[in-house]
C-alpha cells in the first residue's frame, strides 16, 4: 500500500474512509479522512477566530487530493487525507511573499504557537525550510492513536466542536 510523506496510507478517490464536513462557524467544508477529519475542523475553526477569517472570498481551502508531493516522489500528506491547506489566495503557494509578510507579525506568529500547542500532532508548513504557510499536517510518525488521543484530550465532538482546553479542562462554552 502506497503510504504519503507522513507515513500515513493513500486513500483513492472514493474511499469510505474520507468524510466532508463544515467547519464549525463557517460555511467551508472539507474533505479529510474520517477519522481524524474532527481534529483539522476544530483546527481550522481556531484558525478562523485566531488567526483570519476563512469565509471570507473565494473557497481556498482544501483537505484531500489524490496527487504525488509537490517536492518529492512520494505521494502527498493530502493523498492520505492527513493534510490541510487554509486560505491559499491570502497565505499563497509556497514561499509566497503574502505569507511571510502575515506570519512573521508577533502576534500572528503567537497565534500559529498556540495552535500547534494545542493540537500538538500536527506541524505547521510555515516552519519547513521551504515555507508552505497554508499547509497544516499531522506530524510525520505520527499514528492515528495518538490523533485520536488528541481528539479525546481536547472533547472535540465529530463534528469538529472543541468542548476542552489546552489542559483538558472542560469549557464553559464550546469552541463552535
């Protein structure tokens, strides 16, 4: 079976292990594997109140597609469903100027810290060598228990809605 940079099984088009769904408050949807789909709505839904807003112009988000790496001959961590790209048209493609100018802010910077503390299996590509400040994935070595652990940890429901905190203390009101 054909695994993608991560380590993580390809899925073909198809596959009843993807599932789309909205992100909390939003009107985007994605497209990612099932079970790890809860994970990257709750992300991009911090994302969204954090960072900028997603629902906003053209749809520039995008979880699953079936297609080599871009910089290598493996598959992508998108062919496995285990990858995230959010806002393209404003972060842009790789090494884009827009990107490096948004994410070297302080307090923009803080913000993309606190997201990745708090969901701590994945990686943010704008720490590669080769900015890609779109691209969230999970964390090559990275297993679906440990995603799944997280999920649990932070009480994010399957519809990608995070009851917990970074600590794991229940909120009073849910991150919709």
């Amino acid at each position: 079976m054909a695994k993608s940079l991560n380590g993580w099984p390809v899925l073909t088009p198809g596959s009843k292990l993807l599932r789309t769904a909205t992100v909390p408050g939003t009107t985007r949807r994605i497209t990612m594997r099932a079970d790890i789909l809860p994970l990257f709505l709750a992300l991009a839904h911090d994302y969204d109140e954090w960072l900028r807003a997603i629902d906003k112009g053209a749809v520039d988000d995008g979880g699953y597609a079936y297609r080599a790496a871009r910089a290598a001959s493996d598959f992508s961590n998108h062919a496995s469903g285990t990858a995230l790209d959010i806002n393209w048209s404003k972060e842009g493609a790789q090494g884009s100027n827009a990107g490096k100018v948004f994410f070297s802010d302080p307090a923009n910077r803080k913000d993309v810290e606190r997201i990745k503390d708090v969901y701590a299996v994945v990686d943010h590509g704008g720490d590669w060598r080769a900015k890609d400040y779109m691209h969230w994935e999970i964390s090559p070595g990275v297993k679906l228990a440990a995603v799944l652990a997280r999920i649990k940890f932070l009480g994010i429901d399957r519809n990608g809605v995070r009851h917990n905190d970074y600590k794991g203390a229940r909120l009073a009101v849910p991150r919709r």
